[in-house]
C-alpha cells in the first residue's frame, strides 16, 4: 500500500511550526487499499487518552495548507489531529493522480476515523472531524454515514455535487448541464486516446481584471507567498478535466437530514458561497446544530486568518460534544 509514496519529512508548510506541539508524519489505508499521507500534531505535556480530530480541504490544497493549520491550532487546544491529503492528491496515494471521488473522499474520512481510533493515546468514543471548503460537504457525508463521527465542523463548506451540477448561483440548467457532460465525455476519449489526463489548470494566472471578485481571492491565497504550495492543485495545474463528472449525478448531501450527532457550520457574510451552508443548514435536523455566519468575512478568509477564524467557538464545540 505504500509502495512509490514520496514523502518529505522537511516543514514545507505555508503556516510557521508550533513549539506547543509535536509534529510526526503517518499513514494509513482506507477501504481501497490506498495510502493516505498525514500530518499528526500532538499536544506536549497531556497524558492520557485525548480526544481526536481529523481535518482535510480546501477543494484542491493539501495538507500543507489550510487543513494543517486548523490541525496544528486545534492540537495547540488539548487535541490530537491529523491532516491528511486525500486520495490521488498531494503526498496520498492512488492512482491515476489528480482526481476527485464524492466516495472515494468520503471513505478518506471514515478510514482517518479506523486511524484515530486504533491508537494507544486516542479515546475511540471521542472522534471528530473538521472539512474546509469542498470537504466541508465530505464531512457532513461522512456524518451522515458513520456514526463513530460524534461531531462535525464544516468550515466555508462548498457542495461539489452541486456546484459541478448547476454551476455557481445555480446558472445552469438542464440543456447547459448537458453540454458540460457532452464536452466531459468527449474529453474522456482524449485522455485514452493520449493515455494520459488533460488537466483543467489551477487558480487562473496571470488574473484578468475582470474576474468575479472570489476569483482574485483565491489567487491572493493559492498564488502568493500566503498560500502557494508545490504539490496544490490549486496552485499549479488544477484538477483532471474530467473529475467533475463523477460529481454531476451523485448529491453527497442526500441523507445529511439523517445526522444525529452534533455540527457547526462556519461561512462568511461576504462568501460567494455563503449559500451552500444556509441551504444545507436548513436540511438538518435536531437541536445539536449551529450555524456562524461571520460578518464582512469572505470564502478564502476562513482558510488562513487566524484572527477571523473562530477558534475558540469551534474549540467549545468539541469539548462539549466529544464527550
């Protein structure tokens, strides 16, 4: 399962190293046999078994980003974390490369949880997770399945599903969504052809000046000293052409109403994608759930500024309810 992993063991992160906690690099397998790579940060100077959480996104960044930095924060506050590069990305494994699954994504999740849960210094009654952006609607599909998840913090939570299905505020309809699949499919014989995939490139650079505002927020985050990184999709090439289609038919969130543990779910006021968290919102059910809407706060805001992202909320949240 291991096998042709290139793993560095340097601090290539965007976010500087914390000295309050230890830092090692793991693996583990999920269901499909293939090897995801992780960061584990582990508070220094608690014993016993710790409550866990495992973090993974934005749509497209690798550990190396944001998920890292939620994980080193989170650890800096008495929990274990992982941040793990989901399948066929980063340092992960999985073949061919640069492709998304919404099923293969969601196990990653589940299998973090086999992982967290088997180790000595873990409490296996006390796991959750944290999805940013893309994997912010991984994470509610997680909850929705696995009951071992005892809480879920989505954090500027995109639905892929329905982002690639109708495109951005729902501009697409159905004679639209059929030339996208019709231009996917003929891609697909392309890629065959060619034996190799076309990528659909990353962040648009050099960026025009009359892109949608959310367009130059992510190229100040993924092109820039700030968030730039080597192995993101985002940063360099972007995602196989067709990693879009798998998501056109397959809505992640069909049974999130079903989840019966706890969620938070943090967005931005001034987010373009504000709405894929208020919608989902609305779908679940019982009084364990909360939404933060923080003001003047955009999509990308939530990926690094340490200063806007709620912590300490989001800390409360899990001592409360991984009990």
């Amino acid at each position: 399962m291991k096998k042709d992993l290139n793993i560095t063991q340097d601090w290539d992160k965007v976010f500087p190293k914390s000295e309050e906690v230890n830092h090692r690099k793991v693996t583990f397998h999920n269901r499909y046999g293939i090897t995801l790579v992780t960061d584990l940060y582990q508070p220094k100077n608690i014993v016993g078994k710790l409550p866990a959480i495992a973090v993974c996104g934005p749509f497209g960044a690798v550990k190396e980003q944001s998920s890292g930095l939620y994980a080193q924060t989170m650890a800096e506050r008495g929990f274990l974390t992982i941040a793990f590069d989901p399948s066929f990305t980063g340092e992960s494994g999985g073949n061919p490369r640069n492709v998304a699954s919404p099923d293969i994504n969601t196990e990653d999740f589940q299998a973090a949880v086999d992982f967290l849960s088997t180790q000595d210094i873990v409490d296996s009654e006390k796991i959750g997770i944290i999805g940013i952006c893309g994997w912010g609607g991984m994470a509610l599909n997680a909850a929705a399945i696995d009951t071992r998840i005892k809480a879920t913090v989505t954090s500027t939570m995109y639905d892929m599903s329905r982002v690639n299905a109708e495109g951005y505020f729902n501009a697409m309809d159905e004679e639209a969504r059929y030339e996208v699949r019709k231009s996917l499919n003929a891609q697909r014989i392309l890629d065959y052809e060619n034996g190799d995939y076309a990528r659909a490139g990353g962040v648009v650079d050099p960026l025009p000046e009359d892109v949608p505002y959310f367009v130059k927020d992510y190229y100040d985050y993924y092109k820039t000293d700030r968030g730039y990184h080597k192995r993101s999709l985002n940063s360099n090439d972007g995602w196989n052409i067709t990693s879009s289609l798998s998501f056109m038919n397959m809505p992640i969130l069909q049974y999130s109403n079903e989840i019966r543990n706890a969620v938070l779910m943090v967005h931005g006021e001034k987010a373009h994608s504000c709405y894929f968290s208020q919608d989902a919102f609305e779908k679940l059910k019982g009084d364990n759930k909360k939404l933060i809407i923080i003001p003047d706060t955009s999509h990308t805001d939530l990926y690094d500024k340490t200063e806007i992202i709620p912590f300490d909320e989001i800390t409360e949240f899990f001592s409360e309810n991984l009990i």
